[in-house]
C-alpha cells in the first residue's frame, strides 16, 4: 500500500500546532511503520518528543535522521539542545559546531555555540585546565570579537598559562572594547609585577586607586604592591576597609584575606596572619566536597595496578627521546624555584605547568575504543600504541618550544602518573622535590590556589593529600625502582652548588654557571612562586611552621611525627 507521506506529514504539523502531541506523533508512528527512513517522520517525531521531555528518545529519533541526511543544520541544532538539556556540554558544543558548518548564516546556531563555548571555558578555569579554557574562549571570539566579558576571560586563561605579555595585550583589547573596564585595567597593573616591570605596574596602580578607590581589585592589587614595598600597614588599611563591604563577591573577599595575611605574617604579627588565612579557607571550604577517602581509595586503585608484577609485563614505548624534565612534587615544595634552576642552562627551556600528562590520561579514559577507564585500559594497548602516545606527548610539550633541546614540565601532580611516564618515556628525567611537610603544607594552605584544588581548604584533607603523596612516591621509587631524583628544599638553601651539581649530573648536562645565578634569567613565572624565583636562594621560608605551631595542632597530629 502506498501511502501520501507529504499528506499526513501537513496533518501531524496541524496538530503540533494545536498542541495535539500524542495525536501528532501517532502520524508519525503510522508513516515510519510503512517507511522506517522518512527523515522528516524521524526528526518531527524526535522534536516532538523533546516538547514532551522525552529527551532520550528525541535524540535517538534524530540521531536516526542525521545518520540518514547529513546535510540538514536544523537537525543537528536541535541535537545540540537536547543534548544541553541533557547537560552533556560537550556534545551539545560538537553539535552546534556541525550545524554551523553546514549554514554559518545559522544564527540560533552560533548563539548556542558561543554560549557552549563560554560554558565549556569557564568549566576549564575552574578546573586550571588554561589551555583548554583559551581554546574555547578563542572560538567564541571568532563570532563576538568584540566581546569584553569574552575578552577577559581569555585574559585569565593566558595568565594561568604563564603568557602574561599575550594577557596583557589581550586585557589591552577588553579596554579597547569597554573603556570603563577596571578589572582589565588591574589586571595589567599586576601583571607587570610578574614580568619584572614593576615601577610601571606601580604607576598604573596608584592612578586606578584615586580613579577606582572603592573597587576590589583595584584594592587588592594596590596592596600587593604595599607589600612589594613593605607598606604593609597601608595594604592592611586599604583591604580591611574594603572588607566592610557587604557587596564584595566571594572570589575578592577570599583573595584580600589571604593578602591581609601576607601582609600580617610580612611583619611577624602571626596570630592576625593566622585568624585571616583561616577565615579565608573556612569560605572556600562550605564549597568544596572533597572526600579524603576517596583521594586514598585513588591512590590504592594505582599501587595496586601498577604493581611490580604487572608493571613489567605492560608494553613499554620504543621511544628513546630525553628531551623532556618532569618536575613533580607537592605544590609549593620547590617546584618552580627547581625549574628556575635548571631552565637557567642555554639547553633548557622551562615551559611551566602543563596540561598536557593530564589530558592524555583523559583521553584514555574516553577513548571509545578501549573498555575500560584508565589504568586497567593499559591492559588493552600494546608498543604501537605507546609509541603514538609517546610521540603525541613530546609534540605536544614541545609546541612552540622545538629549538630547545630540553623541556621542562612542572606541573606538580604528574606524581600521579609517573607510572605511565616511565613506560612512555624510558629516558625522560622525573625530579621529585620535597620540603619539610609541615612547611609544605602551611604554605599551601596559605595560598589561593586557581583552579580545581580543593584538598587545600582545611588541615584534615591537606594532611592526608600529603601523606598519599609520600605513599605513592615511595611506590615508584621503592617497589617499581623508577629512576627518580629527589630534590629537597632544605638541602638546596642550605647546599646550593652541590645539589644544582647533583641536578645537572642526573639530567646528563654540563654544568653552567647561570644555573647558580637563576635569578638573574629574566623569564616569567606565572604561578603562586613568581615572586620566590626572581630572588636569590633564602632560608626565611625553612621551618616558618613553627611560627604557626599553636594553630596547627590539626595538620600536626595527622602529619605525625617528624
């Protein structure tokens, strides 16, 4: 029996338009059943199952209608709605994007691909995952150039990657497009700090705080300079009164506590430094669900993966490339003054914090090819995998770095994947730095960490980050006997020529005598350390917990003996 599809389809449009779902769909259901490929059947049923909130099934109707036209922008749109709604970002992202392809005059499209874009790159700030951030913040740019709410978030995500010269430029840019922008404006000012030209972000400063006197960020920054230049009892002014504020967002309250701390503890007034690092914390802490257990169950899922057993029966690359320098550790153990260290040799370039170990094992995880989440995936590759993963590792690191001979990655919690980096890069150089864990954690603790860091919020949870830490350390070192080099702070300031000997000799590299003058190098260093690493080696941070000592008794007593 031939049917009039044209007909019935103009009837079940008539009844959408009354709002006769069920009828509607019943046409549907009556064409598909004499031909089950009638794209238009599948995609009105599918958009009306969507009105209905049956977004499973919309979707499987009109993921059935694309597969059968490629060629239909609208379809792939409301695919990137219902996905949305289904709160899976990155699909919905993926959809809008084939739509917009397919008709880039489509501007329901483009509206729905600048907001995924913008969704998907605050996502990665939050998560300190800069690179991703600046991708997606880029491609919303590509339609609304002109945006300075865009604009400024890529200037935070140039920052996290320690392109402070581009974030100026681009903060330069959101002033360009919002003259009365102050954040852009502080934001320069501070900036110029960190690339060692701070008379003019001085400058800048004090101009935005007559202009600006009540803003927060003006405020902030105006007192990292009183810090700078040990006016510390004006930066406490300026921020205490700021403080009064009701209407001061969260982000800039906890940010001027943790100043008004620095500056406190500057002048060793360590009870008022303690009372604000604390008060600090305790806001960021309501926020965070962290669930030390399930850090250690983690930690327990690798030993008891890459046990010694098992570790030598895993495929190991055949890459033999030494280029790369892993720097691990805990955070504020050493990290980037190490890195500051040996970046100051004419073959090595220090490229910072990267993303990259991290996104590999993600990937892993979402490969659609493997059956299961990393590491038991590690099960199902073999030496031709390891060598493109290897190969993609190196290329990736060395993006805009291949003149150097060594790289440097110091992005601290690599440890936890130290496994894998062994089996990809037999001859890649893994440091690990340690400091007094007391001291270690006091300074985390002390600091406001961008990004996903939530273990850092109170003693409980920083102690026992910590202590999985040293687990997990000792497992590479002691039980799998990866070839490691630790690097402790202490012995550093207090030995410094003989440990940097100790450290060039590790990574087979003649001594050089900017290594000891690393100082001197004029490099930018984006992370909570800048400051440290522009200074000569000093021993006023060895041993700063006892300071603290009778606020600490938490931190202490899961620490332990030490």
């Amino acid at each position: 029996m031939t049917i009039d599809i044209e007909k019935i389809l103009d009837e079940a449009d008539a009844l959408i338009d009354v709002f006769m779902y069920d009828q509607a769909i019943a046409k549907y259901n009556y064409i598909l059943s004499q031909a089950d490929d009638c794209v238009d059947a599948l995609l009105m049923r599918g958009v009306v199952l969507g009105e209905m909130g049956q977004i499973d099934n919309a979707i499987s109707d009109i993921e059935k209608s694309v597969h059968l036209d490629e060629t239909n922008d609208s379809a792939y749109l409301t695919l990137a709605y219902l996905y949305k709604r289904k709160k899976n970002y990155q699909k919905a992202f993926d959809l809008s994007r084939i739509s917009i392809s397919l008709n880039n005059n489509n501007q329901d499209a483009i509206k729905l691909y600048v907001q995924l874009c913008i969704k998907l790159g605050d996502e990665m700030l939050a998560q300190s995952v800069f690179d991703k951030a600046e991708y997606y913040f880029t491609e919303a740019l590509k339609w609304q150039v002109n945006n300075a709410n865009i604009l400024y978030k890529l200037v935070l995500a140039l920052r996290g990657m320690g392109k402070i010269l581009d974030s100026i430029k681009m903060a330069e840019r959101v002033i360009d497009a919002e003259p009365g922008h102050v954040r852009a404006k502080a934001q320069i000012a501070s900036s110029y700090e960190i690339i060692g030209n701070a008379d003019k972000g001085e400058g800048l400063i004090e101009g935005l705080i007559h202009e600006y006197p009540d803003h927060p960020m003006v405020n902030i920054v105006y007192a990292q300079y009183s810090l700078r230049n040990k006016k510390q009892e004006e930066g406490i002014s300026v921020l205490t009164n700021m403080l009064k504020n009701k209407n001061v967002s969260k982000y800039d309250s906890v940010s001027a506590k943790i100043l008004v701390g620095d500056l406190y503890d500057s002048i060793k007034q360590y009870d008022s430094a303690f009372s604000y690092y604390k008060q600090a914390k305790d806001m960021l802490d309501q926020d965070q669900n962290y669930d030390p257990i399930t850090y250690q169950n983690y930690i327990s899922s690798l030993i008891n993966y890459f046990s010694k057993e098992k570790y030598s029966s895993l495929p190991t690359s055949e890459n033999t490339s030494n280029e790369l320098i892993f720097i691990v550790g805990m955070p504020r153990s050493g990290t980037s003054l190490i890195e500051q260290i040996i970046s100051s040799h004419s073959n090595v370039f220090g490229a910072g914090e990267l993303a990259h170990v991290n996104n590999m094992v993600n990937s892993l995880q979402e490969e659609g090819e493997l059956k299961n989440t990393y590491p038991v995936c590690l099960d199902e590759v073999n030496t031709s995998t390891m060598n493109t993963l290897a190969q993609n590792l190196i290329l990736s690191i060395k993006d805009g770095n291949a003149e150097s001979l060594r790289i440097i990655d110091k992005m601290p919690h690599n440890f936890h994947h130290i496994g894998l980096l062994h089996k990809l890069l037999p001859n890649a150089k893994i440091i690990n730095c340690t400091r007094d864990a007391r001291d270690t954690c006091l300074s985390i603790y002390f600091k406001y960490f961008a990004g996903y860091h939530p273990y850092t919020t109170n003693f409980r949870n920083l102690g026992v980050h910590y202590l999985e830490y040293e687990r997990l350390m000792k497992h590479w070192m002691n039980e799998l006997n990866i070839p490691i080099l630790t690097v402790s702070y202490e012995n550093i300031v207090s030995d410094s020529r003989n440990e940097i000997e100790r450290i060039l000799n590790f990574l087979e590299m003649e001594w050089e005598d900017s290594c000891m003058e690393f100082h001197k190098k004029k490099r930018t260093v984006a992370t909570a350390s800048y400051n440290q690493v522009n200074k000569k080696i000093y021993s006023g941070s060895v041993g700063r917990w006892e300071n603290y000592s009778e606020n600490i008794h938490e931190l202490l007593e899961i620490l332990g003996e030490r």
